[in-house]
C-alpha cells in the first residue's frame, strides 16, 4: 500500500502555526536558531527550510496564511498532494538561496507560497479574485501587479525580501508550464493522436504506464 498524504496545504498551516506559538513561548532563542542567517546558510543548510516556518509577527503569519489556506488546497486538488509539496518547499528553498546575496536575515513562509500562486496563475489564469480584498480581476492580473510590486520594493526597500518573493514566484510559473507542456502531450498522445487513427480507419495501440494511468484516473488531465 502506497502512502499519500492528503490535505498537505492545510498540514504546512498548522505547523506554520504551531512554529509561531514556539516562538512566541520559546521567545528569541528559538527564532535564531531557525532563522537563515546568510552568513550561515552553508554551514548550518537547513536553515533554508526551517526559515520557512517561522514568521517576524502574527500580521506576517496571518497574510501568509490565508494565501496558503485559499490557493493550496485548491491547486493541491488539482495537481495531487505530491506535487504539490514538491512545488512548495523547491520555491521556497530556491527563495532563500536568491535572498542570501541580498538580505542578512530572512524568514517568512512568503517565497514557497508565491510558488503556489505561480503555478495557479499558469494552470488557472482566468481565477476571479478580489485584489486586497476589494478590486475584482483575474489572478493572471493580479500576479502581474504583484510581481510589479515586488519589482517596486527592490528600489525601494521596506523590509520585505521582494527578491525572494519574485524568485519564488519564478519557481512556481517555471513548473506549472511544465505541467502545461505535460498535460499538452498527454492529451496530443492519448486523445487527439487515437481521434485522428479512427477518423481514417485504423488502429492505434496506446500503453500508459502505472503513474500514467494514476495521473489520469485522479486528475483526468495532468
């Protein structure tokens, strides 16, 4: 039997919470020795990931955590709960490599989770969302002005790691075109390609492998 995690959007909240309640119990010596400290990024590596899941205070946890709560579980649905942490912790460590350079100190679950919105905004572009909880659009667009943002914020610093965001954001576009292009050749090998073959009378003999057909059965399309 084959383990699977399920619901691991909503798991990634609870411990980012459960992380902030020790350090607000534990107090600083908890965040520090958690936090990426640039200097030790590469002596102390897991740092990387466990930067991850700690935040400066609860406004940072709490806008975190909400995107989290409404954009993971709904792309985890559709790409599968594997995928989907695979997305996660790639752009949020590949966020904390791209702030080392740049930034002394970082924490924040912020980069992994604009991973997320990057591979909803390429799988779904056309989403409505209401832009700070006002301005109706589509996420395509709201990524945009978000990624402007970001941009902004390099020039301007305000205490942000905007270049951690964009990379993060970067990550997550970069693997929903892969899951584009997938699904792309799935539907060319299996659905037009056989389409075609009867059109003119003939036969094609298609064999899906076990993660093939599994990806088919539960997703119908990636």
């Amino acid at each position: 039997m084959r383990f699977k995690v399920q619901n691991a959007a909503i798991v990634i909240v609870v411990v980012n919470i459960l992380f902030f309640i020790l350090q607000q119990v534990l107090g600083s010596r908890f965040t520090e020795a958690f936090i990426l400290v640039s200097k030790d990024a590469f002596a102390r590596p897991w740092i990387l990931l466990t930067s991850m899941f700690l935040h400066a205070n609860s406004t940072h946890l709490l806008f975190n955590m909400y995107a989290l709560f409404v954009f993971g579980p709904l792309i985890e649905q559709r790409i599968g709960s594997k995928r989907f942490l695979f997305v996660y912790f790639l752009s949020g460590i590949v966020a904390a490599l791209a702030s080392i350079p740049f930034y002394p100190r970082a924490l924040g679950a912020s980069g992994a989770i604009m991973g997320i919105l990057g591979v909803t905004i390429m799988l779904m572009p056309d989403l409505r969302v209401l832009l700070f909880f006002m301005i109706p659009m589509s996420l395509r667009t709201a990524g945009i002005i978000f990624a402007l943002i970001d941009i902004f914020g390099i020039f301007v610093p305000n205490g942000v790691a905007n270049i951690a965001h964009l990379a993060g954001l970067g990550c997550g576009l970069g693997f929903g075109y892969y899951l584009l292009r997938k699904k792309k050749d799935f539907t060319r090998k299996f659905v037009e390609r056989p389409k075609k073959a009867k059109m003119y009378g003939n036969e094609v003999s298609i064999e899906l492998s076990d993660e093939e057909i599994d990806d088919y059965i539960r997703y119908g399309r990636l």
